[in-house]
C-alpha cells in the first residue's frame, strides 16, 4: 500500500532528527534501507527527506563512520547511486529537488564517498532542466568539484557537463531582500 509506506517512511524521517547518533551498524542499516526505498516512487520525497536528516543534521557524527568504516561508506554510496540513477529529480518539487542536490553533494563531495559509475551523467540528468535559481547554484557548486576530482574522464562527460550547464549562462540572480531561503 503506497499510503502505508510514505507513512512508515515519513516517521522515520521525523524521528531521525530527534533520535542519538547512530552506530556504523545503524547507519550502514539505514542508508541501506533508502537507498532501496529511493526505488518505490511515492515514498521518494520522505526518503530524500531522510537521507538529507541523517547525513547533514548528523554532520559531525557521521562524518568520522564514513571514513573509518567501509560498511557506512559502501552503503553512502548505494544511496547516492540510487539518487543519480532511480530518482527522476527534475519531476519532483522544488524543495525535493534541493534535497536530492544537497545528499549528492555531501555523499560524493563532502563525505567521499565511492561514486557510482556513471556519475557525471546521472548528475547531469538530474539538473537538466532545472529552473530554480537556488538549486542552480548548489548545481554549479557541485560541477567544479566533479571537474576538481577528474570525473570528467571522457568526451562525453564534458559534453554532457557542457550542455546541462552552459545554457544558463550568465547568471545574474539575486535573492529578494529579507529572503531567508536564497
């Protein structure tokens, strides 16, 4: 029943905040469960929900399991592969789309770790189209880091980089004043 798990997701996405910081066995748990979930499209907003609770408002916790075990950062990575390849990101909302950027940047830049292949063209296919000019700018945040990292290995990963972001050009947005979102 779809109902019943975007339910079940949307509780464990409340209650990640407020819980202790996990152990690498939780951890690895849990990002192994949303990664899957990332494959059953009505919960994929709770989960994206999730995944960004337990990776960045857990910064300091996690951070230091990622890198001292191989199990959480495997699992970090089945996350960001499942992103870049099972979400269709530009048909979600807005703030989903945000957060789908936010868990690949800090997955495959922040916590490092193992990228999934074909990295740079499912990053690609999840800006392309994007509209909003402040998921653009967590976009072209992201793009020197692939390009600082060696990702663009092939002609047809710098096309790809190429096409999804120079149609932008230039970027001349500012945020309105008093904009606590931008």
């Amino acid at each position: 029943n779809d109902l019943v798990r975007n339910l079940a997701t949307s509780l464990l996405a409340t209650a990640i905040p407020h819980s202790p910081p996990a152990n690498p066995t939780a951890l690895t748990t849990l990002l192994t469960f949303l990664s899957a979930r990332l494959k059953d499209e009505p919960c994929v907003r709770e989960v994206l929900r999730a995944s960004e609770s337990l990776l960045l408002t857990s910064r300091a916790s996690v951070a230091p399991m990622l890198s001292a075990h191989a199990e959480c950062a495997d699992a970090a990575g089945l996350l960001l592969a499942a992103v870049v390849r099972d979400v269709h990101v530009q048909s979600l909302a807005l703030g989903d789309r945000a957060r789908a950027y936010r868990v690949i940047e800090a997955c495959a830049f922040e916590f490092g770790v193992p990228l999934p292949e074909r990295f740079v063209e499912g990053f690609c296919s999840a800006m392309d189209g994007e509209r909003d000019p402040r998921n653009l700018k967590t976009c072209f945040h992201i793009i020197p880091k692939i390009a600082e990292r060696g990702l663009i290995a092939t002609p047809e990963d710098a096309d790809a980089v190429f096409s999804v972001s120079s149609c932008y050009f230039p970027v001349t947005f500012q945020p309105p004043p008093g904009d606590t979102v931008g």
